[in-house]
C-alpha cells in the first residue's frame, strides 16, 4: 500500500494501477498470469488444468458451475477441503458501483465535476462480519480493502480513495 501511496502522490494512473495490481498478487502469492483459481484453499495447477477443460475459468464459474460439473471438479478433494472451498467462494467479493455526477447540468470542458460514488458488496449480511481474506501465504492477517480511482486524460490520477466496504 504504501508503494500505491508513494506513486499516487505523482499522480502517475498507470503505475497506480500496476501496483494496486502487485499489491494484491503479494497478498495472494500470485502472478499476474496465474489463474484467479489459485486463490481458492486446495487449488493446484492440475486443478486448474481440470477445471480449464470443465469450462471453468475463475471463482464466479466455480459458484456458478452445475452441482454436477462442480462435483466433478472438486473430486478427489475431502468434504472438509470441499467446505474450505466452499467458504472461500462464498467470501468472495461482488462490488456494485453506482455513480453520479451532481453537477452535470452546468459541467464546461476543463470544469470541475463533482461525482457521489455508492460501492456496495452483494450477498454480506449487514451484521456479519467477514473477517480475514484468505491469503495462507500472508504473513499476517489482512483485511478486505478497495481503492475508488478517478482518471482522467494524459494517464493522470485524478484522485484516489483506498476504502472498506
């Protein structure tokens, strides 16, 4: 985070975004090609290889696969390492983002524009905390965060929130 700080104060969008991107492989102890399967519990490359001839590419498929075709996918793995997997999934994050611009009616080029942001996190009931990421290879416990960044022309960071949903 602090090299996503360091660069922003430039007001570099690119590098902003690279190491936003380098900041959660670390936490996940992936690369930027790995599969996004590799952040479940018990997920091996030869996992992954099964999984890409089941047509199941990411997390969401995964939730979103047939009983069947999960079943087939996670075979071989105990009903304890299922419910590990299961878990993950289900912590997973889907952001909603809704926006408007207040003063659209009087914007002018090179203006100011004043924008309300809602994020919300689907399928999190208000009272239930979420707890830790799973993140085994993180030295230390590491809770959820966003960043809301705002570009604008020539690559420049326009502005930058890092947040908690």
């Amino acid at each position: 985070q602090g090299l996503v700080d360091v660069i922003s104060s430039c007001g570099w969008l690119t590098p902003a975004l690279h190491s936003m991107e380098l900041s959660q492989q670390i936490v996940q102890a992936t690369t930027w090609n790995a599969s996004p399967l590799m952040q479940l519990p018990h997920f091996t490359q030869s996992l992954v290889e099964k999984a890409k001839k089941l047509k199941i590419e990411d997390v969401f498929d995964v939730m979103n696969a047939e009983d069947g075709t999960r079943d087939k996918l996670l075979e071989g793995l105990t009903s304890s390492q299922v419910q590990d997997v299961a878990r993950a999934c289900n912590r997973f994050p889907v952001i909603s983002l809704e926006y408007k611009v207040q003063n659209a009616d009087v914007l002018v080029a090179n203006g100011s524009a004043r924008i309300v942001v809602r994020l919300g996190r689907d399928a999190v009931e208000e009272e239930a905390a979420l707890g830790p990421v799973y993140a085994p290879y993180y030295a230390k416990e590491k809770e959820e965060s966003w960043w809301l960044v705002v570009g604008g022309p020539g690559n420049a960071l326009v502005a930058i929130k890092r947040i908690t949903i």
